[in-house]
C-alpha cells in the first residue's frame, strides 16, 4: 500500500470551532426549513409532547452515534472507543477504527447519520404535520450535528476509487494499492 494523500483532520476539526460552525448551521437550518414548512402547512401547531421532544434533544447524539456504527458493525471487535468531556457536563463520544477500511465503507458510515436520521425527521414531519415544528427542531439540530462528518468525508471525494482509509492520531491516510511499482487509480 501506498499513501496517496494523509489527511490531518486537527487542522479542520478544532472542537470549539466545530461547536459554534454546527449550531450557527443548527440555527441556519431551523430558519430556512421552518419557514417553508409554516407557509406549507397552514394548520396550527400543537404544543403537546414537550417531554418526547426534550427526549429527541437527548437521545439525538447516541442515535448520531449509533447509525456510524451500524454501517460497520461486523468491524465492532477492530473499534477504539474514548469518552471525553466537555464544558464539563458534554459528554463527546468518538471512536477510530484500529484497521484500514474500504473509502465506499467509511464513507457510509461517516454519512448514514445523515441520511437515516434527516429522512426519518423530515418523514415524520410530513406524516404529522401538527408537529412539524418539533421535527424541524431536530432536524436542525441533526444537520448541525453532521456538520463534523461531512468535513471527514469532504477529502475523500476527488481520491482513488478503491482506496482504503487508514486513521491515526492526527486524522487518516489514504491509502491506494501499488502493483509492480505503477499506483492503481
């Protein structure tokens, strides 16, 4: 294998630049998608289920999480975990995988959070429109969320199409099979 591109994702992903980019895109994405969908739906929207909404708020993060780690759960033995917190009561979840992965793999797995969980929001926004409100909220929040993800997969789009991903400390490497000394594209 040979490094075709290394990647240093501190460079990109500072956690309190990242925190303050997804909530300015959080709250940018409230306004663009709650405005449609008032002019949308001309019933009015209902305030009961406060309680399942704050739970939405809650669980969002773990099931962000949890839809990185379906694409490649039959990987979960080569997972590295850490939990760190932040602002003192944030608990930030990430995990590395300890061996190289197919690009198509870790590209799915970086965008499956934003593609099951945007489409079920955006679903149950359409099929309860009493509520549409509650869905938007989350579903602004989920698009900052996957602010970060998308950063990761940014780099990968204009690289080698069998590539795999290998991550390290500093970010990931992009690594492209060599045979008999010509690099296969």
């Amino acid at each position: 294998m040979h490094c075709f591109k290394s990647i240093k994702i501190g460079r990109y992903v500072d956690f309190y630049r990242t925190f303050l980019l997804s909530a300015i895109i959080s709250f940018v994405s409230f306004v663009i998608l709650y405005v449609p969908t008032q002019l949308f739906f001309l019933q009015r929207f209902e305030d009961q289920y406060l309680f399942l909404f704050l739970l939405g708020v809650l669980f969002m993060y773990p099931f962000h999480k949890l839809m990185h780690i379906l694409p490649i759960i039959h990987r979960r033995k080569h997972l590295a975990w850490s939990l760190e917190i932040h602002f003192f009561f944030l608990p930030i979840l990430t995990f590395k995988m300890k061996e190289a992965i197919a690009k198509k793999q870790f590209i799915l797995m970086m965008l499956s959070p934003f593609l099951v969980i945007n489409t079920l929001l955006a679903s149950a926004c359409l099929l309860y429109p009493f509520y549409a409100h509650y869905f938007i909220m989350l579903l602004a929040y989920h698009i900052g969320l996957c602010y970060a993800d998308i950063i990761y997969v940014k780099p990968l789009l204009f690289t080698p199409k069998h590539a795999v991903i290998e991550e390290n400390e500093n970010g990931y490497e992009i690594l492209i099979a060599e045979n008999n000394g010509i690099l296969t594209r």
